[in-house]
C-alpha cells in the first residue's frame, strides 16, 4: 500500500471534518513471475553472447571475416541485456521513477542497440552475398577494408536512427514523467521504417537473389 499524506495543522488552526486530501499514492503493481523470467531471460542473453565474443576472440581457429560479423551482432544483444533491460525489468509495473533524462536515454539506448542488432544481420547477409557473388576477391581470413566499413556503416546508421531521442524530441508538451516511452508518434513510424521496414528487403534480396538468377539461368 501508498503512504498516507498527513495534514499539518499550525497552532491557531483547525482540521474541519470535510477537508479534503489528494488520494493516497499507490505502489506499482509488482508481477513478481514476470520480474524473475526477466532476470533469468537477462542473465541468459549475457551468458550467450559473451561467449560468443570470447570464443570468437580466445580460438584462432574462429576468427573469420563472418565470425567478425556475429560478434558485432552479439556485442549489440549483450549491451542491451546490460544497459536496456534491466530498467525495463525495474519498471515493469507501469510506473517511471527515475526522471525523463534516464528515460530520454533508455530509449535512446534501446533504439539504437535493437537497430544495431538488426543492421548487423543486414551486414551479415550482405557478406553472404559478396561471398558467393565473387568468391575469388572475398578474404575469409582476415577482414579488409570493406568489411570494416560495412560493419562500422552498421553502428553509425543505427546510432543516426536513434539520434533525434538524444537531441529532445521526446521532450513534447504535456509529458507525464510517470511513464517512460516513445512520445513522439512521426518518430515512431520513422524508426520503425529504418529499423525494420528497410532492413527486411535488404535481408532477403541478397539471399533470393542468387537462387532467383540460378532459376533464370535455367529456365533460358
């Protein structure tokens, strides 16, 4: 239960019986099952996606160009277990306690880590094709110049997408500081458009497309 306001009374006044007061203030509802899958879905993806990065880094037999990509993809899913849901898991009963600026940047946070995930599984995808496309020039060793700035385009994009939350376009008239999310809704198409909408051709074409002009090949 919410702590009860207390009426001060100074000497010479008095309480008449129908004052009002403001309603007591009421504790967030607590699912505790949801808290303890959260804690253990939290401690799984940290677990995986370290050792990924940590078998890709200590065996040399795993240090390919692709393992490289993976390992961009896990640093994304092991920042967002580390930084974005925990607060998530703290706030699951509705309510925001920590003030729009953390808020400001749990969103921020989270939209670039998701986008980032996803990018990277773009770029993934991306060197898949390059792979197969022009398998003589593809150095599978060691990666080049290329690859690096496929993989740096990745972080930078998805840092672009997440960008306006940092420069105050969350901060919209009439904000209520007791919940935390995206308030702007042209910023939610706009994000969602970036981040899934685009990536999801950019994710398929380079795996149909090889089969598609096998089938051409073929059919002529």
């Amino acid at each position: 239960g919410g702590r009860r306001r207390s009426g001060w009374v100074g000497s010479g006044h008095n309480l008449s019986s129908n004052s009002t007061f403001p309603p007591p203030e009421r504790d967030p509802d607590r699912n505790y099952a949801a808290l303890v899958l959260g804690i253990f879905l939290i401690l799984f993806i940290i677990s995986g996606n370290l050792l990924v990065c940590l078998s890709v880094c200590t065996e040399k037999a795993l240090k390919t160009t692709t393992n490289y990509f993976i390992v961009s993809l896990a640093v994304a899913d092991l920042l967002l277990a580390i930084l974005v849901l925990p607060l998530y898991v703290y706030s699951e009963g509705g309510v925001w306690s920590l003030g729009p600026v953390l808020c400001d940047a749990l969103m921020t946070m989270d939209v670039m880590l998701c986008t980032a995930s996803i990018f990277n599984l773009c770029a993934i995808s991306v060197d898949r094709f390059i792979a197969v496309s022009v398998p003589l020039n593809y150095n599978r060793r060691q990666i080049d110049l290329r690859q690096l700035i496929l993989l740096s385009t990745t972080w930078i994009f998805a840092f672009a997408v997440a960008s306006p939350i940092i420069f105050g376009l969350n901060n919209v008239l009439n904000r209520d500081p007791s919940f935390c999310r995206l308030e702007d809704h042209n910023y939610i198409v706009y994000s969602s458009i970036c981040s899934f909408f685009i990536p999801c051709p950019v994710m398929l074409l380079p795996s149909i497309g090889p089969w598609w002009l096998r089938l051409l090949n073929a059919c002529t």
